[in-house]
C-alpha cells in the first residue's frame, strides 16, 4: 500500500494507494494521528507492514503540522524500512520539514 500523508494544515489529509481521507486534527494532531492512519489502513484491508512506500508533503505550511508529520513518515519509514519520498518525488532517508519562512516564535504568555 502505498501511503501518502499531508499535515500542513490543520486538516490532515492522507491517501492509501488511490482512496483520499481528510481529518479535521486541528490541535488534536499529535494524539490521533497514528490512530487516523491505522483506521485508515484497517478500512483498506491493511495493517502497518502493508505499507509498501510513503510519500510526504514536507512543505510550506505549518510549523508544527509540519514537524508533526515529518516525525511521524521519518518513523514509519526507518521502522517499516520502505522508501520516503518528497511531495516532488525525491527520495530521501530522513526528510526535513519545508517551512517556507523562520519560525514566527512569539514571547510566553506567562
């Protein structure tokens, strides 16, 4: 199965081989990600070894959508050990996210 997963905005969007899946994540992101791709596959008659390659789009967008799902494909790919590919179709070991500007760091609220 081939996985292909973009988390630049608060949307999540994810596509198994030819199927397109959106999820809402908004701040919920890093606690139900993992969840929403193995729903995902389990629909598709999958599971996490299915997957065959993955490919990410690392950027523009948000910072930390982006970091998110740089962490969770760089995992995936070294754990499964299946090829990580570039929303442009370069491979790449680790992949890095593209934030298209410096991070906008604001002062503490506290």
């Amino acid at each position: 199965m081939k996985l292909y997963l973009d988390t630049s905005t608060a949307v999540c969007r994810l596509k198994i081989d030819e199927k397109s899946y959106e999820w809402e994540a908004g701040h919920e992101m890093a606690e139900g990600i993992f969840r929403f791709i193995h729903e995902k596959l389990q629909e598709n008659g999958g599971d996490w070894r299915d997957i065959s390659e993955i490919t990410y789009f690392s950027g523009p967008g948000s910072f930390t959508g982006l970091r998110i799902g740089a962490s969770i494909v760089n995992a995936l790919s070294h754990e499964l050990k299946v090829p990580l590919f570039d929303h442009k179709g370069q491979k790449h070991d680790i992949i890095l996210p593209e934030y298209g500007r410096e991070a906008n760091v604001t002062p503490p609220k506290k």
